[in-house]
C-alpha cells in the first residue's frame, strides 16, 4: 500500500467514523463482544460463520476457526485491541445481511451494560476537527452504533462533548443497512444537501469503511492510527477481483489529515485567484 496514494478532488464535506477513528471505546465494545460471541450457539449463528475458503485472509480464516471452536475471540486479538465489532462480524458472517444484523442487535442489547467512558483517540482532536472547520469544510460523524450510544458519547467526550463540530451525526438504526452498505454515507450528504463525489472524504479506520466510501462514491481515506504496516494493510487491501477496494489516501493521525485536506483547499484557491 503505498502511503503516497492521493485523493483527486478537494473537500467540500469530510465525514467521520466514530470509534477507532475519534474516539476510544474499546473496553465497552469488547465487553459486549465477549457477552455476545458465546451466545453464537443460541442465536442459531454457528452454522452461518463463514467458511474458511471464503475468507479474505488467513487470518480472518483463523479467526472465524477460533470463534467457531471456543465462542470467544483469541487473547492476542483482544490484547492488540485493532479491530472493530463491524469488521469482526464481517469477518465471521461475510455477505450474511440476516446473520450480521442478529449479530448487532445482540451487540447492542449488551453494550447498553458497557458503555459510557469515552475518550480522544488523539490529545489535539478537538483541535484538529476545528481546523478543518476553518478551511470551510462541513463535517459529519458515522457510527454504526445505536443513536441512543452516539447521542451520550457525542455529548460527554472531552468532557464537554463534541456536538459542536459536526454538521450531521448519523447511526446504524437510522438506516436501513449498516456499513459495509453505504447508507450511512448516502445519508449524511442528504442531510447536508451535498452530492456523492470525490468531494466528499470518509476517514475510517477499518476496511468496512474504506468499502462503503467507495460503494457510496466518495474518497476513502484510511486512519491508521493503530500503526499498520504497508504489508499488513497490503494484506486487507490487496485490490482483488474479490476484494477491489482499496483507499485513496492513508493518513496517521488527524493533523496528517488537516495537512492534506489545507494543501487541496489552498489549491482550489490559487486556480480560482
């Protein structure tokens, strides 16, 4: 993956995944994950995992294998702490919309017992999203997450919250299918009146949302800031005849972004000037 990969057009709109790329969460999200995983079983799941030649990567296969076998996912996956609830069910389910949207609601219901603590990924965030703010870039924020989850979490991060910022705050049960489909995207420019272009950048931190940035037709831009390495995002975005979607840009943290996003507007300008 080659880090010098560019977006081809300024943005207008930049919208946002929430956990992971924002803000951390991680202990509530694998609290509920540990609830949900040996339920698998009862909620008639285990015959729906994805079986080991249709995953992506060996070590999707091995983790689906795990979970299959012990109900729970393996210690160095919850150690390492870089992967998401959407990405690990997309994992285990694959194309599976009926067994994926099971998986959810029971996250849910079991994430209602975890949530609460919400923290910066990053010391300067607030700092950062404001400054994009000042080049005349609208802003949203996308979660898969219920709203009555986002709705607290927005409002209480930093300790004063980040309601401010955004333009428009869209969630998984305000749409009819969750990321990895679009709506979510498709949702938040209607809100916002904005078209489905290369305008428009989704930063997320997982392959789910460089998938549904370009199923929606916008620019994806990958957060790394778990710290992959190329070869590793290699592996996830390998650019398949089964899995195509690669990102237009990968950044490390939100001031790379500001970097990026300032160097385009400033040059929209100098043509227009």
């Amino acid at each position: 993956m080659s880090i010098l990969q560019l977006p081809h057009a300024a943005p207008r709109v930049v919208l946002f995944d929430w956990h992971a790329t924002l803000v951390d969460t991680m202990d509530a999200m694998y609290y509920a994950l540990d609830e949900v995983l040996p339920r698998l079983v009862e909620l008639g799941l285990v015959e729906r995992l994805v079986p080991p030649a249709r995953s992506k990567t060996l070590e999707d296969a091995r983790l689906v294998k795990y979970v299959r076998e012990h109900a729970r996912l393996h210690p160095k996956i919850k150690a390492e702490r870089r992967i998401s609830r959407t990405d690990i069910f997309e994992v285990l389910f694959g194309d599976d919309e009926e067994a994926k949207a099971i998986a959810h609601a029971e996250f849910d219901r079991s994430y209602a017992r975890h949530f609460g603590l919400v923290k910066p990924m990053e010391a300067d965030a607030r700092r950062q999203l404001e400054a994009l703010r000042a080049l005349g870039i609208r802003l949203g924020v996308l979660s898969n997450r219920s709203r009555r989850y986002m709705a607290h979490e927005i409002y209480t991060v930093d300790g004063s919250g980040w309601q401010d910022l955004f333009d428009t705050m869209v969630c998984g049960d305000d749409v009819q299918r969750r990321k990895p489909h679009p709506d979510l995207i498709l949702r938040a420019l209607q809100n916002l009146g904005a078209a489905a272009d290369e305008g428009t950048w989704y930063v997320g931190d997982s392959t789910t949302d460089v998938i549904a940035a370009k199923h929606a037709g916008v620019t994806a831009v990958f957060y790394n800031g778990a710290g992959w390495e190329a070869r590793w995002l290699d592996k996830i975005f390998p650019g398949t005849e089964r899995h195509p979607h690669r990102p237009d840009a990968v950044v490390p943290n939100l001031g790379a972004l500001v970097a990026l996003a300032r160097r385009y507007v400033e040059a929209v300008a100098e043509r227009a000037g």
